[in-house]
C-alpha cells in the first residue's frame, strides 16, 4: 500500500498501486498542491473536470492527453459545457518528462500506450470535479458531478452510472458504447482512503 509520507520515490510506490488512476495522495496532509501517484495502463473511462487547475506530470512511458473545447463558462463551477467549435479536440503526445497545465473546468482525459507512471497535481483541500463523456460531433452525453473527498469511489459509481444510462447523444442520436474499467481497482484505493 502506498503512504503518505515526507519522500516520495515515485516509481518504487508506483509498484505499490492497484490499479490505473488510482490517483492516490502520496503527500504530508495539508501539501498544496497535493500530488497524487497513478501507474495507468487503460485509458481514462471519462473526462475529467476540476474546479481548480491540475497539472499532469509524466514520469515514466509514453501516452497522450485530450482536452476538450475550452475552460467552462465562468460560474458553472465543475460542470462541463458544450465545447466551443463543435467539440474541438486537442491532443498532446507524452513522454517521461512533460508536465501539462490543465486550467480549471477544462476536459481531460488520458490515453496510455502501455505502462505510465504519472503524478497528478491537485487542489488541497479538494475541490468539486466533474466526470463528463462527449460525443465526436461535440455534445455532452452525459456528466455527474462529484464532490470533494474519497473521489475514487465516486468515480466508480460514476461509471455504472453512465454505464446503466441510454448513452445517447442528445445532439446526433449516436449512442455510446459501455465506458471501460480495465484494470481500475477504485474501490481497494477508496477502502485504504477511508
């Protein structure tokens, strides 16, 4: 199990992860930003939104990152919007070394190529985020918003809930097919969160 604790030898506690996105703090209570330990090896099953900005940080393997549209309109807060220009995607390459600014209410979503150990940077205290899926021709298919604490557990109900949903594009029709867990053990990181 990874701890928290004052050093951090990243990719000795990446071993220690259970599964992708974990995203599990791995900083002093209290460290902000707080960074937070991922060895992801599936693509993200969403789009991630936060209400505060987030910086990728990529340690090892190689991968992308797609942000959607731009930032949200001011006072949405999480939420996601439709993106502008029709759900604009723009994808980055990653390597060991890059960092990615994410700003706030911004999109992301992170597609591995094999093995990645990545750190992510977020708010602490933590802060209201938002799990979205859109569609290619631009539209929000669906979102829930999550709250601060144990996010990783609402990340799974997220998911089933999608899952269960009609997933249909309220603009195109197109229905979406299941979001994917792989590997993700969300629910043995939220239990030794807890």
């Amino acid at each position: 199990m990874i701890e928290r604790k004052k050093t951090l030898n990243v990719f000795k506690d990446a071993r220690d992860a259970w599964g992708s996105y974990d995203d599990f703090p791995v900083g002093q209570p209290g460290t902000d930003p707080m960074p937070h330990l991922s060895r992801n090896r599936c693509a993200q099953p969403f789009f991630l939104v936060s209400e505060a900005d987030q910086v990728i940080i990529q340690m090892s393997g190689t991968g992308r990152i797609e942000l959607v549209g731009a930032a949200s309109p001011a006072g949405t807060g999480a939420r996601p919007a439709a993106p502008p220009n029709g759900g604009a995607v723009s994808t980055l390459s990653l390597v060991p070394g890059d960092t990615v600014y994410i700003p706030a209410c911004m999109p992301s979503r992170l597609f591995p190529d094999g093995e990645n150990v990545q750190v992510r940077l977020k708010a602490e205290p933590g802060v209201r985020e938002a799990v979205a899926w859109f569609c290619t021709c631009g539209a929000l298919v669906h979102s829930i918003d999550i709250v601060p604490g144990i996010v990783q557990a609402a990340y799974l109900a997220a998911v089933h809930a999608f899952n269960a949903s009609p997933r249909a594009c309220p603009s195109c029709a197109c229905v979406h097919p299941l979001a994917e867990l792989g590997d993700i053990a969300w629910h043995e990181t939220a239990k030794a969160l807890s």
